[in-house]
C-alpha cells in the first residue's frame, strides 16, 4: 500500500486525501490549523457568508423599484434596513465551523488519518508531525504533498492590532458595524470586502493603480465601479497608502503623497504569502521561487522526485477551485490513475462582489494586446427579460471565439450569480465548443443564461 502524507488541511489537501483513499492509498493529513484550512475557516467560506449578506440588505433596500413595501415604512431605502454584525458573524463563524467538521468526518469515513499539528519534512521519504498535544511522530512516506496555503502579507508601517487595524481573517470579531471602513488594496480581496461592508458602512476603498481590479477584465471594473460609486462609496485611485497609525478608536492613512484618511477601522488586503517557510522545503531540495512560493509543474510535482505541492502555497492562481484540482491530479499521478493536467485556460474564477464577475479562459486583455485573435461579442444584460423583471441594471455577457472555426475560447459575464452563470461558457471553453453548437442549446425563457445563448448567436458567421 503506498503511504502519502500530506501536509495541510485545505482544499488542496483535504481534496487530495479524499482522491488518495479512493484509489487504495495509506493517508495521512497533518493539519495544524483545522480541516478547511483558511479557505473554510476564514477566507473563502467566512467571507462569502458575510457577502450573501450585505447581498440579502442590497437586495430588500432597492426592491422599492419592483413595487415591494414594508408596512409603515414610507421610504424603503437603505435607512430603513439595518445589519446586526455581532450576529452576522457568529453566523459566519458557525458556519465556517460546521463546514470544517463536515469535511473532517467526511475524510474519517473514507479512512484518512487526520494528525493534528504541524509537520516538517525531513528527507524526501519522511515527514516529522509535532502534534498539537506535544507528541512526535515520524511518518514515512512514499509521496509527500505540500498544501500549506498562504496567509494575508503584513506592511512593516500598518501592522494589524486585530481590533482597528485588520487583515481579512480578523474581520470576525467584529461585533459592530464599522463607522467608516477604509479598504487598502483594490485586488478582488479588498473589492469583495469592501462590496460586503458598503451597506450600512462608510467605505473607502484605497487603490494604487486607476481603477479598481486592475487584474481584471477592464469593462467589467468600470461597471463594478459605477454600482460602487452610486452607492456612496469612496474610491481613491492611484493613492498608495505609506502608513497606518491608530489613535485610540480613530486610524489615520497616510498616503504616499501626504494626504491623510480618518476612519474607525483599516482593512489591508495588500496581498498574499505563501506559508513555506520552516518545514524542511530547502533540506529537501524543493525549488521555490522569488516569491517564496513552490515551483510546480502542470501535473503538481515540485523538482525533488516524490513531492507534490497543491493550493496557495504554489501561486498558481490562487483559488479555492484550483488547489484542489492541483491536489487531485498529484494523487492521480502518484497512484497511477488516469491524469489530466492542470489547463489554466479553463480555469473559471469569480470576483464575489455585487454584482459579480466571472471569467475564463482567454481575457480582453490578451486580445487587445494582440496576443490572441478572437472575434468578440458583449451583450448588456440590460437586453436581457428576466434582469428587466429582477429590476437590474448593472452587467453584461461577454464572449471570445476563434475567427475561423468559432471556437469558444473565453468569456466575462458580469452579474448577480455571475458564478453561477459563468458554468456554460466553462464548459463551452474546455470542451472546445463553437458559437454555433452554444447558441444552438436550448435556454429557459425568461432566463440569464439566454444572454449567453444570444451572444453565441451573435457570433455566427454566414455562409461564404
């Protein structure tokens, strides 16, 4: 029986494990910081529940616009809801909680050994777990899979004191509604918080670049920004923030041009690093790169024979999605089941704001810049039936084909569930559909997914 251990909890591991014990293997999950790790208990999970909130209030608040009243509310506006966040977050915190524990026993009836504490490896073969009790315990392996994530980066100058100045996993404790957030970091992190908290909250967002989401497709920011800004929020563009200081429950940020902000709370979404360090990487001869992060290949092998890596800790985008498709296809390597490696351009990832945004496989940017040729289609969900019933106005479907064969070689929806959405034109783009065979799928009618379905038909060639 081959013997696999794996280091870290999350969803590269915990994914993995769950593969391995299907496929006969001996599995052991050394986790230190519960089943889930950050993804489940204080990043993805965490974060997303505290955004299906502020969703639920954005969604009562303006559904005066559909006819919708409260009884002796005359003016139902945002004034006329409010959140209970000490409520909120013990919600979230339980959920998070019961998420993990769902997991644990999930591997435990699949026969996966789960080591509470923190291992090191000592050679290529072994690993060292120091438990959680104190005990030591020597794990001989046949394969090792590095899943140990990564934690939010921390500024020399805005060091968090987990009450006023916060990263995003200590965003929890709160018990009560900020008065005035400031968001430094406009990635999706410091989008999706400050999306989350612009209900109820003054926000400021701090970005360094022009506009918010500089990473991603330049259409869909610009309709993030316009919903962000009618709903009152403050953006700083090109504004890069030189210090945060905190004066009892007021915190100053100084920005690099000697402007001051003044708000009750500071959130630094500046970035990500991979926890990598003091666990026998280097001793066993695995690369890593400047960053810090773990080299690997497409199909998870890192340079020392034997050692896999999956999730954060590798960089490779850094979603929840692709740790686990990175840990799965290491343990199919390893046990000799079929492998598909890890394709990049089929990748789907969603900025969780409102609305959201959803893309995969080739972006506008690559077309602009001329290192893709694709015909292109944007469709505004303004056209579309059920949105003029739900009473949106922000959004559209974007589509990328091949100016030849119409292949769909990418897309961008922008929307409420855009993630949900975005599933079509993924499996469009992994399975090497046309436009035609798209559009030729029948939708609902009235439905979002139409607009999909419309833009396909958009991108039919005639004949000759």
């Amino acid at each position: 029986m081959t013997r696999i251990v794996v280091l870290g909890g999350g969803p590269g591991g915990y994914e993995a494990a769950l593969v391995a014990a299907q496929l006969g293997a001996q599995i052991t999950v050394v986790d230190s910081d519960g089943i889930g790790g950050s993804c489940v208990l204080t990043d993805c999970v965490p974060s997303k529940t505290l955004i299906a909130t502020a969703e639920a209030a954005w969604n009562a608040a303006e559904s005066r616009r559909l006819g919708v009243k409260v009884r002796g509310a005359e003016d139902l506006g945002p004034s006329a809801f409010g959140v209970d966040l000490a409520r909120v977050n013990t919600r979230v915190r339980a959920l998070a909680q019961a998420q993990s524990t769902d997991i644990h026993d999930r591997l435990t009836i699949a026969g996966v050994r789960v080591l509470p504490g923190r291992g090191r490896l000592t050679s290529p073969t072994a690993v060292v777990a120091e438990g959680n009790d104190g005990t030591e315990e020597e794990l001989p392996a046949d394969a090792i899979l590095v899943a140990t994530g990564a934690r939010p980066r921390v500024l020399a100058d805005a060091m968090p004191d987990g009450e006023r100045i916060l990263t995003w996993t200590q965003v929890y404790g709160l018990t009560a509604l900020p008065e005035h957030l400031i968001v430094v970091g406009s990635g999706v992190t410091g989008a999706e918080f400050a999306s989350a908290y612009n209900f109820g909250t003054e926000v400021t967002l701090v970005s360094s670049r022009d506009r918010v989401l500089p990473g991603e497709d330049a259409d869909a920011a610009a309709v993030l920004e316009a919903a962000f800004v009618r709903r009152r929020m403050n953006i700083r563009s090109q504004a890069r923030a030189k210090k945060v200081t905190r004066d009892g429950d007021v915190v100053h940020v100084e920005l690099s041009d000697g402007e001051v902000i003044t708000g009750s709370h500071v959130l630094m979404a500046v970035g990500s690093v991979p926890n990598t360090e003091h666990i026998g990487l280097a001793e066993a001869g695995v690369r890593l790169n400047s960053g810090g992060f773990v080299e690997v290949d497409k199909v998870s092998r890192t340079s020392t024979r034997g050692i896999y890596a999956a999730g954060d800790c590798t960089g490779v985008l850094m979603l929840a999605s692709v740790a686990a498709h990175q840990g799965r296809i290491a343990m199919q390597h390893i046990l000799g089941d079929a492998v598909r490696p890890l394709n990049l351009r089929a990748v789907a990832a969603n900025v969780f704001t409102e609305p959201e945004i959803a893309t995969v496989g080739v972006s506008q940017n690559e077309i602009d810049r001329g290192e893709v040729a694709a015909r292109t289609v944007m469709l505004p969900l303004a056209t579309n039936a059920r949105a003029k019933m739900q009473g949106l106005r922000d959004g559209f479907v974007k589509l990328f084909c091949l100016p030849g064969t119409g292949i769909i070689i990418g897309g961008v929806v922008v929307a409420p569930r855009a993630s949900e959405l975005i599933y079509a034109v993924s499996l469009a783009v992994d399975c090497q559909l046309s436009a035609d065979q798209v559009a030729h799928a029948f939708t609902v009618y009235p439905s979002m997914t139409g607009s999909i379905g419309e833009a396909a038909r958009l991108l039919h060639l005639p004949p000759g």
